[in-house]
C-alpha cells in the first residue's frame, strides 16, 4: 500500500520539513480536551468508583481507570461540536468470578445499572439498558463539551491473579464474556510512546527529544505530546471525516480507533528499534505512516477467502480484524482510507501552495475544529523565527531554514501570499 505521495513528502527541505510538523501539531492540539475537562473527568471517574466501592459486596474491592483513547493521551474531539465524547472506563471486579452464560451477564450489567440508579447523584444519568459490555453513564458537560462514560467490567481470568493489571474476562450479553487486556494494551501503548528516538547528532530534537518522547500521566496531559500520540489523533480525525463523506461507499466500514492505534503503535516501536537516525519528527511520522501496512498479515482460505491478522499487542490470541474476513468491505474500506490519508498528507503540504491554501486544505481534511486558530499559531511562530532570522520563503509558501541562501521573509499580515 505504499503511496506516490510519500516520494513528494520525503523531498521536502529540512525547514519544510520543521514547519510541516509544527502545522500538524497545531492541528491536533485543537482536537485535545482542556487540561480541566481532563481534571474533572478524572475527579468524576474517581468518584464513581468510590460510590460503588462504598456499596459493599463483591464492589467492595473494585478498581475503576481510564482506558481507550483518553487513557493513552490519542482522544479527539467529535467532528460535530454538540455531540458528546466517550469516556471509556474500566470497573474491576477483583473477587467476582466472571459470567459464564448469557443470562449470568445480563444479570451483571443490569446488578450495575441498578446500584446506580440508587444513587441521588447518578440516578438520573445512568441508561436504564446496557449495550453489549457496558453501561453508560450520561454525565453532562465540561466548557461546553459533552460527555457520556462507558463502564466496562471486568474480572480476572485467573482468579489466583486477581489483579486489574493481568488478563481479565469482560462481561458480554452476546458471548457471556470475553477475553481482555485493557490495562495490558494500555502499558503497550505508553511503552510504545516513550521508546527512545536515535536524533541524529546535528537534529535540532537531539537535545529536546523529551518533547516528542517520554512517559504519559496517569491520565495523560495533552500539553506534551509524542509523534505516535500526533500521529493517532491526526489519522483518528482523517477517519472521522472520510467517514462522513456521503460520496464515500465505505464510510460504514471505516477503520475502527483500535485498529489505526495498534497499526501505528507497532509501526512506531519498529522505527524506534531500527537504530535509524532520524533528523526531524516529520522524518519519522512518515516512516511510521508507510509502515502500518505491514503490521496486517492475511492467509486465503480453502473457499477463497481471506483471514486477516491484526495482532492484539498485549493479548496476541485476540484479532482486531477478526470481522474482516466475514465483511470484505472492512480490508477494502481500509485500503481505500489509508490511500486517501496519504495523498491527503500530501496535497496538505504541496509545493507552493501558500499558507492560506494550507490552511484551507487543513479544514477540508480535519475539520474546521482542527483548523481553528491555526493561522494565528502558524503565524507567531513565523513571527518568533523571523527574530531569530530563520524565517524564509518555503516550497510550502513559508517556512524555515538554516541556510545561508534562504531569502528572507518580509513583514506582512498573513492573509494570502507573500
């Protein structure tokens, strides 16, 4: 699945290059929740499980964390701004033995609803039906950003090993239950992010790579990012809006998050123990990109068909594309984004198009969320490299450069071409 526009992207000068990243990541700190819309969700999720635990019982013991897309940092905000976000949270259950029937984990599932609408404060926000693994609670808005939080329980696999931290089993309305790893997948991912980068010895990120590399909070702040972390909720965001592309006839089939996440994760620990030296982020965004592929292996089948792989990191006997091989349209549907998202990236940063074309692009693709204020930003960081005399006129219609050739960038409002 290697894409022609890889080939323009990688052309690139180094000061395109620099300025390219900067753009991207502006994009995706808009789609970021707010370090208080992060506070009180954590203040929330504590205090439910705080509430369940003061019920007694099998709940006396139980621990509840955050997994999902906020739990590894790679949360977006919706495309429509009055539609709620989900919270995907994990309730276990230490000293429950996990359902071995159906009806064994209706009854669980409904046992949580009801402890739940005992309460004055959860009552009214708890959904009286339980979706297939989960409950939900509707919790309402923080900085006028809707919530609703999935709670999932779980319980050990092995009740010698009780602990959230090793294998569980998850209730399942369909299956009785089934097998998982949140926590596990969650610790792959912050591994993943904090890997080591080989900067090259004259990278400007040599003596700053704890900017693009580190370990992630608890519930992790979105001031300090890694490339993987950018690099999730860029092709996260690019999903959502190729999905809703009513032109688009895989729009129902587009990638799931876990899929895109686990596919950039590996491809992103394959970089980082290559030894490659790297100049700039950019440099290694690309290879992360033009390497997911390769993490999806398929077998054809007696009849014809084909199974495909996509290996769970922190449970390898779980297949997250599981589905593909009994809907063709999900690998063809997966095909088809990650071309686009490729030649997206590529028109987003074409050669002479002009800032105010960038910016435009940068909207049609990710939304005018992700764009917003985007101008401005791109705009002081012109203005700080301009004191630094690093500015210039770029192939992407400004930029940066530490070469003695550069020309110049003249004052100017930023509006349209120089």
């Amino acid at each position: 699945m290697q894409d022609q526009g890889f080939k323009s992207l990688r052309q690139l000068s180094a000061s395109d290059k620099e300025f390219c990243f900067e753009m991207i990541s502006h994009i995706t700190s808009n789609l970021d929740l707010t370090e208080t819309q992060l506070s009180q969700l954590k203040t929330a999720y504590r205090a439910i499980g705080s509430y369940l635990a003061n019920q007694g019982g099998k709940l006396a013991e139980c621990h509840i964390y955050a997994q999902g897309s906020v739990g590894i940092g790679t949360s977006v905000k919706p495309i429509d701004e009055d539609s709620d976000m989900d919270i995907d949270l994990v309730l276990h259950l230490p000293s429950q033995h996990y359902p071995t029937t159906t009806d064994e984990a209706n009854e669980l599932l409904f046992n949580l609803i009801r402890v739940l609408k005992d309460s004055q404060r959860y009552g009214d926000k708890i959904e009286n039906m339980p979706k297939r693994r989960c409950v939900t609670l509707q919790y309402g808005g923080i900085e006028g950003q809707g919530f609703h939080m999935d709670i999932t329980p779980s319980m050990p696999e092995d009740m010698n090993s009780p602990n959230h931290k090793s294998k569980v089993r998850v209730a399942d309305i369909k299956d009785a239950n089934s097998p998982s790893h949140p926590y596990g997948y969650r610790k792959w991912f912050r591994s993943a992010c904090s890997k080591e980068i080989r900067w090259n010895r004259k990278s400007n990120y040599r003596s700053n790579s704890d900017i693009y590399a580190g370990t992630v909070e608890p519930l992790p702040g979105q001031g300090r990012k890694t490339v993987l972390q950018i690099v999730v909720q860029l092709l996260k965001r690019h999903r959502d809006m190729w999905k809703q592309n009513k032109q688009n006839v895989y729009g129902d089939c587009a990638p799931i998050s876990i899929i895109i996440t686990t596919l950039a994760g590996l491809a992103y620990e394959k970089c980082s123990n290559s030894n490659k030296e790297y100049h700039n982020p950019f440099d290694l965004m690309l290879d992360v990109l033009e390497e997911m592929p390769n993490f999806i292996s398929h077998q054809y089948q007696s009849d014809g068909t084909v199974k495909y792989t996509i290996r769970n990191p922190a449970l390898p006997t779980e297949n997250f594309a599981d589905k593909w091989h009994e809907k063709p349209m999900l690998p063809q549907a997966f095909k088809a984004w990650y071309m686009q998202v490729t030649e997206d990236l590529a028109k987003l940063l074409e050669l002479d198009q002009g800032l105010d074309k960038t910016i435009e692009r940068s909207r049609e693709m990710f939304g005018s969320q992700a764009a917003r204020g985007i101008q401005a930003k791109l705009a002081d960081t012109l203005t700080e490299r301009r004191a630094k005399n690093r500015a210039v006129v770029s192939s992407i219609g400004l930029g940066v450069s530490n070469a003695a050739t550069a020309t110049p960038v003249p004052k100017h409002n930023f509006y349209g071409d120089v």
